[in-house]
C-alpha cells in the first residue's frame, strides 16, 4: 500500500511573498501558490500537544503526510502555510521521516479564522 493511497485530501501550499511597503512603512505580503492540488493526509493530534524540535517548544494540532512519489515536494518549509478544505495551517516541521523518500511528515497548527 502506497502513502499516495491513503492521501484523502488535496491541499494548495502557499508561500508569502513581500511586495511593496504601505503607507505605515510595513511590508504587504500577498500568497503566492507554491504548490496545488497537493495529496495529504491530515491527522488530528489528541490535545494540543507541546513539542520540542531543533529546541524550540512549538504547539501543534495536526500532523500532515504528504506522499513523495512524483513531485519534488522538498522546497515546503515553515515559512509557508497549507490550505486544505478551506481551512489554512501553518507549517512548523517538516521532516522526511523514513530518509527513504517515501513520504513528508508536516507538523502543522490549524489558524484560527479572522473574526470581522
């Protein structure tokens, strides 16, 4: 059985990129799709749960497998975020756990909606 098999979703992975400053002198990001219809897998985490990697505590509430059996998905880092049914996360690990380049491991915290 092939981690493509068990991939339920399709996700957009967008990266940040900074264009001009605003009137306050800030800098206006503006997503830019880095990848689309992406397989993954997404799994809740029981609990919010506290994890330490490379020394830094992070808080996580999904963890993410994304297979790699065709598209070079090795540029996806914490700087971007993932968009999967409507619902964005942002990215905090990812690893390719096996070393054998079957699959990614994304360790991901859903973003809360903007309330307007």
């Amino acid at each position: 059985m092939s981690v493509r098999s068990l991939c339920n979703k399709t996700a957009t992975v967008n990266s940040k990129t900074r264009s001009v400053r605003n009137e306050y002198g800030g800098w206006v990001e503006t997503d830019t799709a880095k990848f689309t219809d992406m397989p993954i897998r997404i799994a809740p985490i029981k609990g919010d749960e506290h994890r330490l990697y490379n020394m830094e505590r992070t808080v996580v509430t999904n963890k993410g497998f994304v297979p790699l059996d065709g598209t070079d998905y090795s540029t996806i880092s914490r700087d971007d975020e993932i968009v999967v049914d409507g619902i964005t996360y942002e990215i905090h690990v990812v690893r390719n756990i096996d070393l054998m380049g079957s699959h990614l491991e994304i360790m991901l915290r859903q973003v809360d909606p903007e309330v307007t």
